[in-house]
C-alpha cells in the first residue's frame, strides 16, 4: 500500500509529525503547496496534515478539492489544545459538517512558537490572549497556556496514526 504525506506547516509543529510519520513508515512526503500539481495515481492513501487556526484546520478546503476519489483520506491536525478536550472534538466536527465519514481525522498537540509566528499569528494571539486576560485571568490555565511559546509534540502521540495506517 503506498500513502502520501501532504503537509501545511506555519510554525514547524505539524512539519515535525509529518516528517516523523514520513520516517517511520516511509511515506512521501509533500508540501501542500506543491499538492495540486501532484500526480495522485500511485497512493491509496492520502494524509494531509495541518494546523487549527481560530477553530479552522488550515486549508482543509483546498485539501478537501484535491482528485482524492476512491482513496483513504487521513486528516491529522495539531493545536494547541489540550488533548481529549471536548474543545477539540467540537473542532473537529464543525469541519466535518457533511462529509464526516470521508475522512478519518487525528488530532495531535503541536505547540506554539512566537518566534516562528507571522505578523498576522501574533496580532490574532495578542488580541485573543487580552481577551482571555480580561476574561479568565492572569492566573488561568487557558492564559497560562496561550501566553508563551512552547512544544508539546511527542512521537508518540503518532502511534494512533500508524496503527491505524498499518490496519488498512
Ligand atoms: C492565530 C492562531 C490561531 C490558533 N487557533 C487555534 C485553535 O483554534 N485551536 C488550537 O488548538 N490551536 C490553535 N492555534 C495553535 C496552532 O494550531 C498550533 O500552534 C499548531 O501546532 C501550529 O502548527 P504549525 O506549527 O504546523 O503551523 C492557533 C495559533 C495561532 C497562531
């Protein structure tokens, strides 16, 4: 079976599990940018790996407009919400409204880097983080949490993924 790995990637976070996912089962790798020129033939099955921002996975609707038919379609998305959050099912399902059972979607923790984060990442985060501030506190978790740069990603967090690539 041969599966290709198309990766979207602001910050790194999803690069590094695209890239761990890629070594460990040696799939192709491929940048989203480079995935509408690509010849799809060959695979049977697609990961197409991405991020959340402000709730969205990051060109998922691109992703969702490729000539995938008849393929396995794997959805990965990193975040920096904590894993197992309700938050995160919700997420999920919000993109997924009408085509739920077409994709079988992982959700990883990735991190956030200010120092890797554009012009507009860091002006969304500073007014979310006020917002936050004012909201719930210096003190809480969420504000503790989305305030400074930091990498929860893990190896081990792709198990899931592989178990289930090695089961199709
Ligand atoms: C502007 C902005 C909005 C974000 N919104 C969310 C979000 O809604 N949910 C979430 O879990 N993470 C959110 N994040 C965190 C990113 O999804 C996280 O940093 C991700 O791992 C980045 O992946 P990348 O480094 O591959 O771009 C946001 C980050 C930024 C900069």
């Amino acid at each position: 079976m041969k599966t290709l790995i198309i990766y979207h990637s602001k910050t790194g976070f999803t690069k590094k599990y695209a890239e761990w996912l890629s070594e460990a089962s040696g799939c192709t790798l491929l940048p989203f940018d480079n995935a509408k020129k690509a010849d799809f033939a060959p695979y049977d099955t697609v990961v197409f790996a991405s991020s959340f921002q402000a709730g969205t996975i990051r060109k998922l609707n691109a992703f969702k407009n490729l000539k995938l038919n008849g393929k396995n379609k794997i959805v990965i998305v990193t975040g920096c919400t904590p894993p197992g959050s309700p938050e995160v099912d919700t997420a999920v399902q919000n993109n997924f409204k009408t085509d739920a059972g077409a994709y079988k979607v992982f959700y990883l923790p990735g991190g956030l880097s200010y120092e890797r984060m554009g012009a507009a990442g860091k002006l969304m985060m500073s007014a979310f983080c006020k917002m936050i501030k004012k909201s719930a506190g210096e003190d809480s978790e969420m504000y503790s949490r989305i305030s400074h740069s930091y990498d929860n990603t893990s190896k081990e967090y792709l198990q899931p993924v592989i178990n289930y690539l090695n089961s199709l």
